[in-house]
C-alpha cells in the first residue's frame, strides 16, 4: 500500500466480520459449496517492523479467496 494503514479503523472493521454469517460477498466465483455460511472466529492485526502487517484469521471453514478478499477489504 503506498498509503499508511489506519490500524484502528481496520480493527473496527474486523470486528463487525467476526461470527457466524454469509460470507458469500467475499467469495470468487467458481465455488462449489452449498452453503457460503461461515464462522469468522478471529481477525487479528499484527504489526510487523516499521512498514509491515500480518493478518491471521481463524474460522471454521473458508471459502475460496474469503481469507485474501477479507484482507483487501480491510486494507
């Protein structure tokens, strides 16, 4: 990101994701689930050195790209 991250405010977004619900907006195409409900147990924000982050996000299930497109949207 060219870009400083605003931590608390992807925070306070992470935080409206978690629990069980659909997550089918966050997934590509091409899945072949018959539920897109999931269950977002954590999001967390760990900073890395002066300019990095590290997202870990824990779940019952993921779809395909959920956990790639969560992050996009946060950033």
């Amino acid at each position: 990101c060219r870009a400083p991250l605003d931590l608390n405010a992807m925070e306070m977004a992470a935080k409206q994701l978690l629990g069980e619900r659909d997550f089918a907006p966050f997934c590509n195409e091409g899945h072949n689930h018959k539920t897109t409900v999931r269950h977002l147990k954590r999001v967390d924000l760990i900073p890395v050195g002066s300019m990095g982050l590290r997202v870990e996000l824990e779940a019952d299930r993921f779809l395909f790209r959920m956990a790639r497109n969560l992050v996009g949207t946060l950033v």
